[in-house]
C-alpha cells in the first residue's frame, strides 16, 4: 500500500519536511516528487508560488504488524525478545521468541488471541485487501493444536460409548474448528456449533445417518478404553 501525503514551503526543503510531518515520517524513509518549483515575487510584492512536493511510502502490513506487535510486547513486559515475520500467501506469521515471552500468552492463550486480533485490525489498516494474520509465541500454537486434537479424539470415543451428547465450554473459531476435523476422523460421531459470538461453542453427538452396530465393533472396544475417561469441561 502506498501512503502519500503533499507538502508546501517556500523552499523545496521546507515541504518536504511539510509533507513528513503530515505523515509522521523521517526524510529518509520517504521519497519524494518535486510537483512544483517555488517562485519568488515580483518586486518582493506580486506573484510568487511555494514549492509543492508529493512525499510518498510503501506500507508494508507485515511490517507494521511486528512494529506494533513490539510496542504491545513491551508495554506489556515482556523484554529481551525476537519478532521473526514469515511472508506467506495473502498474509503473515509473526514468531516470537524470548525469555519471558510466555506471560503473554495468557490463560489458554486468551491474552495472545486478543493481541492477534488487535495487531490484526492495524495490519489490515495499511492493506488493500484482507491481510491474514498469525501471531505464535514460542511452540504455543503447536501444543495447543495437539491438545485439542487428542481431545476432539476422546470426546468422539466417549459419545460413542456412552450414547450421550457433550457440550464444550465457548471457544474461539480456531480451536473448534481443530476440534471439528479432529472428531470428523471418528466414524459414527458429528460435532456443530452453536450460540453466538463469545458464547459459540461445540456440540459433540451421535450421527443418527451411522451404522453404530458395525462402528462399535471390536476393532474399536480397544479405543473406547484407550480414549475415553472421565471428561472435564476444562481445555
């Protein structure tokens, strides 16, 4: 994205430095195009035109991204850490790596969901199109998809066994959408969501359309003792 701004002055000099203040930038981060030469009065009284520059910008939403992702870091406390920006399709990775990095993460990365949202909401400020956006702090992301995938697992092991639906406590779309494709693996169980915004949350339940007398079978029984146990509404 380009971002421009025109700057005035009595000399050249004077407006590009109109046009940085407008932008909130330094002379050397800009370019400049001369669009009008300043001319000098006519006895000092008539006529006369200020120079008139075009400073302009290429904005980067990655990199505004991790600018931003580093003066929320740092308000936050985290200190002595690195931002890795990882240019993907369409969008961005952000890894950060540091000492103290973890605090935050946040209960079940709630704390780093919000700071992916709001680094998310600038990014795509300075982008033309949907800028997608993913902030990972050390291997949380990682771990976390794999807790969730083992759940998904054992929760669809424990409905079929016990016949009985469960309902998961609210989530955001990311992690029901691991726990769906998760319980999609086991033959016999659906899962959907239901509620709205900050109270959507997941379903697990029989598939009425499956065979259940063929699906529990004792190929299976060896999973259902594996997978399944007393189950918490605590992720």
């Amino acid at each position: 994205m380009i971002k421009e701004a025109i700057g005035v002055g009595e000399t050249v000099s004077l407006a590009q430095q109109d046009a940085c203040q407008k932008m909130g930038r330094i002379l050397g981060d800009v370019h400049f195009e001369v669009l009008q030469m300043p001319v000098k009065k006519t006895f000092g009284l008539f006529g006369g035109k200020l120079a008139k520059v075009r400073a302009y910008v290429e904005v980067s939403p990655a990199t505004v991204a991790a600018n931003y992702l580093k003066d929320l870091l740092k308000a936050y406390g985290v200190i002595n850490f690195e931002i890795e920006v990882e240019d993907i399709e369409g969008g961005a990775n952000l890894h950060v790596t540091g000492e103290n990095a973890k605090i935050a993460i946040g209960r079940r990365g709630d704390i780093l969901d919000a700071i992916q949202y709001l680094v998310g909401l600038v990014a795509n400020d300075v982008s033309d199109n949907y800028f997608r956006l993913t902030i990972n702090i050390g291997d949380y992301r990682e771990r976390r998809k794999k807790v969730l995938e083992d759940l998904g697992k054992k929760l669809a092991y424990r409905v079929l066994k016990t016949g009985e639906a469960i309902t998961l406590e609210p989530m955001t779309p990311y992690e029901r959408k691991v726990l769906h494709l998760s319980i999609e693996e086991v033959k016999g169980v659906k899962s959907w969501s239901e509620g709205e915004d900050l109270n959507r949350h997941l379903i697990v339940d029989l598939d009425e359309e499956a065979n259940h007398k063929d699906i529990v079978s004792k190929k299976n029984r060896g999973n259902f003792k594996k997978e399944t146990g007393t189950y918490k509404n605590n992720l």
